[in-house]
C-alpha cells in the first residue's frame, strides 16, 4: 500500500529464521518427552522418601 511489499530476505536471514526454528522445535521435542518420562523416573524416588 505505502511503498510496495518489503524486499525479500536474505540468505542470511532465511539461515538464521530457519536454525530458530530448527532450535524451537528441538526445544519442544525434549520438553515435551522430558514431560512425559517424568512420572515414571520420579516414582522411584517419591517411593522410596515417601514410604
């Protein structure tokens, strides 16, 4: 609208949006599978304190 549409991004700039995304993604996967071993590798530990 006001000066056209922005100028496209730079290889540069594509490398690096791609490793954040690369680095958000990963981060998921381990929270994610951090989350869902927990109860099993805490239940030991809660059995034996809490007994």
């Amino acid at each position: 609208m006001f000066g056209g549409p922005p100028p496209p991004p730079s290889a540069e700039e594509k490398a690096r949006a791609s490793a954040a995304a690369n680095r958000t993604l990963n981060s998921f996967i381990i929270g994610a599978v951090t989350l869902y071993v927990a109860p099993w590798l805490l239940a030991p530990a809660f059995e034996r304190f809490y007994k």
